[in-house]
C-alpha cells in the first residue's frame, strides 16, 4: 500500500491513512452532489413533515401543539375511524399478500430452481412481466376484464364451471379490498419467486444429495432441509412486503379513486394521506394532518422493521452455506 | 447462473424424462400455467386494442383478423390525447434522473469503497436509511419545498425527487461491485500520475453490469410512478404517461377503442425495454436484496 508519486495520490492514499489531516477536496467532490440532493429532497422532508405533525395551524400561522394532531387522528369522531379503518385495510392488504402472493411465489421459485430444467430463463422472464408495469396500468387491465360489462372474467369463470360465483366484485364493499389486495399480488409476485430463487440456488447439491440417501422424501427434503436454509430470505420477503404495503396509494387511487369506495371499503393509509393533506372535493387539503397521517405510517413503517431487526433476525438460525 | 441447477425436484421427478433433458415435467406444468396467469391479461388487452368495438365484445378471445382489425382506438387516442406529449415528458425525467442517479451515486460509492476517510460508515449507513423509508412520507413538505424553490409543476421537481429516491439504493449495490475491483489496478494508475477523478472514470466501467442493473432497477419505479406527478407536477404541460394515461383513461372510460388503445400505447415502451433488459433487472434485484 505505498503509492509514491503522482500528483492525483497526494492526501487521497487508500486505507491506513492517518485521519488527522484535513478532509481530502477529491473525496468532497465525490460525495457533496448526491448526498446534497438525498438530504434535501429526501431527509430533510422526512424530519420536516414530522415537525409539520406537530403544528396546527392559526389565523395565517401555525401553532405548536405537541402531539395534539396525533390524539386528534387517533380520537377524534372526524379523523379516528377513517384513521383505524385504514390501518385495518392496510392490514387486510398485507394479510392477502403474505398468505397468496409469498407461498406462490416460493412454489414458483421451487419449480424454476429444479434442476435441468429447461427453458428457465423464459420462464423467469415472463413470469416477472407484470411487476415492471405500472399500478395504473395493471389496475385498469383488471378493472376491464372484472368489469361486468365486458364479461371478460365471468365467461372465464364460467369456462371453468364457477359461472355461477361471479360478481363485480370491485364495486362490492366487502369484497373490493381483497379483490384489489388480489390484483396487486398478481402484479407482484415474481419478487418473493425471484428472492427464493437466488436463496435456493445458493443451497449445495451435496444437502439435497445426503437426504436423498437418507432416503428421505421430496416433501421432507424442503421443509427439513431447504426450508430452515431460505429462512432468512423468509424474513426479507415479509418485511418487503410490509413496507411495499405502504406505498399502495396508486392501485387504489386508479381504481376506486381518491375516496377509495364503495363508500371508504378500500381506503388505507396512502388514500388517506392524499385526501387529508391535498384535499379532494369539496374536503380542503390540510397539511399538518397530512403530516400527522404520514408521522403515523412512519411510526408503523419502523414498528415493522424494528421487529423484524430486533426479533427476526435474532431469533432465525442464518446457516453459513 | 454456475449453480443454476443445485436445488433438483423432489426424488418422484421421473429420471427418465430429466434424461432427455427438458427437466421434471411437474415443474414445467406449474411454472407454464402461472405464465399463462401472468401473461393472459397483458396479451387480452394488448390483442382487443386492435379490433372493432363489435368484435372487442363478440370475439374477445381471439386475435385480430381482417374482418375485425380495425385502428379507430389509436385514432382516437392520437387525436383527443397527448401521448406523444406526455411519453417525452417520461422520458425526460426518467432519463435525467437516471444519469444523475447512475453518476452521482456511482460517485458516492467510489469514495465508500476507495478511501477510508472520517465519517465513511456513517456516510455508509446514512445513505442506506432511504433504502428502506418511502420518500413518500415526505410529500407534505416535498410540496412545500418545491414551491418554495419555484419549481411547482415542473419536470425538475419530479427529477430532484426521483433522484433522492435512487440514490440510496444506487450507492449500496454500487459499492458492493466496486469493492471487488482489484486495488491493485487502481494503484498502479495512481503511481502512473492518474487523478483521483479518471480513477474514477477508469473504474466505472468496470462495473458496467453493476450500473446497467441499477439503472434498470431505478428506471421502473420512476417511469410507473403515480403519486409524485399528480402532486408535484399535474398540470398538461408537464404530466407524465403514467398521470397522462391515468386521467386519460379516466375521461374515456366508455370508449373501449380508445380505452384499450391508451393502456397499450402506456405499456408497449416498459416491455419492450424490459424484454431488452431483463437480465440485468433481476440481477440487480437479487443483487439488492441478498447481499
């Protein structure tokens, strides 16, 4: 690690350097452009809009109010249902996803790993399609072919015998979230297959081989051997999952609109959010409640995550491979 | 893919039909009928934008013929929308972010991996906290901030905040790549009089597979976004096809033609550019999520 000479190495020699000098121009140049732009329009607006939910406002000004917003969100007739029962639908959405979406993309991701299997880059491919389009996109193609009038979904159905079960289920207060949780776990369910793909991949042949001269079966092999070895994959899955599930304003917004119906049955916190703080109709947009809806998404967010860090990852066994 | 066939079927994969090489037939059967699941609604739509509205309701399942082709969709679309308008608009902050992402973060990651300098890990760690918070929680003082700089309904908004948005996860996989360039290399350049600078621009592109998996991986989130635009940047002048084709279809919503034609004309651009890039998409996306 002796670099002697040229002009650009003055200062700037890699690893083991002394730190008692002053911080190299070069390294500045490196890091000031992006960590700039990330702080401002990333960081500095999430402290911010938790300052924003801490303030009312006044006459032309804001007043500070402690966590009143907050107490107001979680008790107020006005705010505390529309508040819970996007919680609740949030929940739903995230419930549908890791009980549909995460076993069928493990299944897929099974049987794409399976050895000398043919054609697994097309397979791949295709299967991971929809996730690159958009929410809006995917909303209106199933809001089309869902939609009575085309017809489109119930002669399916009908080809498969269940004619009889089909009901415009979009427009179906009780139905519509799962509907809707249903649509987004099509678009998104080549992420938890590619995740457990790579896992498995990463799983030596020599395991699978020693069980099998164990004589055990197929079914044993997964879920004694394979199953604890993509454990981890597991808990990533789920906490992608979770977080993702905050972001699913665009699906419902498209189809169902900002004011998320039949009459609020499919609201959750991102619908929430967009109608508190920028207004919708004859509703006027209140920043500082947005802010408020938004601290409490944050508050859920790392919840989430702070479990998974503290809980899952100190509790679930990580095998060397 | 060295290890691509380490994990094989349960033992009841008959070994005859592996032998002939087209692997378990069990597999085949799952994997060939989710494709159907996954591709059938694309292809559903994709193939009606071409028919007459007749033709659309009578015979939706089968391609377009000579009797039923018919382009009065696109004719509509073209005519009554501004897609042309809007796909620029897309393009141009998709674009501009993703260079500025691509550069400024490969940039971050070059100095994380290369020198070891005060406040590397928490520079490390600091970038790393986005990967994980929706900026969109931000939106009530991104709004505020984006007025307060003037830009309100301008392209630079959605651009600065898309570019917050990737860097994060731009700088952690672009680290990892380049801390597998070989220092050696870039020691000799050194002694060789090379600048810090073209050391840099020696060592991206070597991890050219690295930035191509980042800008893919970047792109789609902010091509498919709907809330920065409707928020930040709604106005005609400056809607995006994602808002474009979402208030579009909204408007026609009882013009199947047009209806179909737009959703087609809004997802052509992604899947030819995925069916180009799909390799490194899901080499970045594993690469992100496993390391």
């Amino acid at each position: 690690m002796e670099a002697t000479g040229g002009r650009g190495a003055t200062g700037s020699l890699p690893h083991r350097m002394g730190t008692r000098r002053p911080f190299p121009a070069h390294i500045l140049v490196f890091i000031a452009p992006a960590v700039a732009i990330y702080t401002v329009f990333m960081v500095f607006p999430l402290f911010d809009s938790l300052r924003l939910s801490l303030y009312a406002p006044q006459g032309g000004g804001s007043v500070f109010t402690g966590l009143g917003n907050y107490v107001r969100l979680l008790t107020d007739p006005l705010y505390a249902p529309r508040f819970w029962g996007a919680v609740r639908h949030n929940l739903v959405f995230f419930a549908v996803h890791m009980l549909v979406q995460n076993p069928i993309g493990l299944v897929l991701a099974v049987a794409l790993s399976s050895r000398r299997l043919r054609g697994r880059t097309v397979y791949r491919t295709l299967l991971f399609m929809p996730t690159v389009l958009s929410f809006v996109i995917v909303g209106f193609i199933w809001q089309l072919i869902l939609s009575p009038l085309w017809g489109v979904g119930e002669a399916m159905m009908r080809m498969a015998g269940l004619g009889g079960y089909f009901r415009p289920w979009l427009g179906m207060e009780g139905p519509a979230l799962v509907a809707l949780s249903l649509i987004s776990v099509w678009q998104f369910v080549g992420v938890p297959m590619l995740l457990f793909h790579a896992a498995l991949l990463a799983i030596p042949d020599e395991f699978i081989e020693a069980a099998r001269v164990d004589g055990a079966s197929g079914w044993m092999t997964f879920w004694r051997i394979v199953f604890p070895l993509i454990l981890p994959t597991v808990g990533v899955v789920a906490i992608l999952t979770y977080v993702g599930n905050f972001n699913a304003f665009d699906l419902i917004y498209t189809v169902q609109g900002a004011l998320a119906g039949p009459n609020f049955s499919t609201d959750i916190l991102g619908t929430l959010f967009y109608r508190t703080f920028f207004g919708f109709q004859l509703q006027l947009g209140n920043p500082t409640m947005g802010a408020t809806i938004s601290g409490a998404m944050f508050a859920l967010i790392m919840a989430g995550v702070l479990l998974y860090v503290f809980v899952w990852q100190r509790r679930v066994q990580v095998y060397e491979l | 893919m060295a290890r691509a066939d380490v994990w094989r079927e349960p033992l009841r994969a008959p070994a005859a039909v592996t032998k002939e090489g087209w692997g378990p037939p069990g597999a085949h059967l799952v994997l060939g009928a989710y494709v159907l699941v996954a591709i059938f609604p694309v292809v559903l739509i994709v193939m009606n934008s071409f028919k007459s509205r007749a033709a659309i309701f009578g015979e939706a399942y089968t391609p377009p013929r000579p009797g039923t082709f018919d382009l009065i969709g696109y004719e509509t679309v073209f005519t009554r929308g501004h897609f042309e308008r809007y796909f620029s608009n897309s393009v141009a902050v998709t674009g501009t972010a993703i260079i500025l992402i691509v550069l400024l973060g490969a940039a971050v990651a070059f100095a994380l991996s290369q020198y070891r300098f005060r406040g590397n890990t928490s520079l490390a760690l600091y970038m790393a906290v986005g990967i994980m918070i929706p900026i969109r929680l931000g939106t009530v003082s991104i709004l505020n901030l984006s007025s307060a700089l003037g830009l309100a309904n301008t392209l630079w908004s959605l651009v600065l905040v898309y570019t917050a948005q990737g860097l994060p996860l731009a700088v952690f996989i672009l680290q990892l790549f380049m801390r597998q360039v070989p220092r050696d290399l870039l020691d000799a350049a050194r002694i060789d009089g090379m600048s810090e600078y073209r050391i840099f621009g020696l060592v991206l592109p070597l991890v050219r597979p690295a930035v191509a998996s980042v800008a893919v991986l970047t792109m789609i989130p902010i091509w498919n976004d709907l809330w920065f635009p409707l928020i930040l940047a709604p106005g005609e002048a400056t809607k995006t096809v994602t808002l474009g084709a979402q208030m579009f279809v909204g408007q026609f919503i009882s013009d199947w033609n047009a209806l179909l034609a737009a959703l087609t004309l809004a997802m052509l651009p992604v899947l030819a550019l995925y069916v180009v890039l799909s390799r490194q998409l899901i080499r970045g996306l594993t690469a992100g999520a496993l390391k």
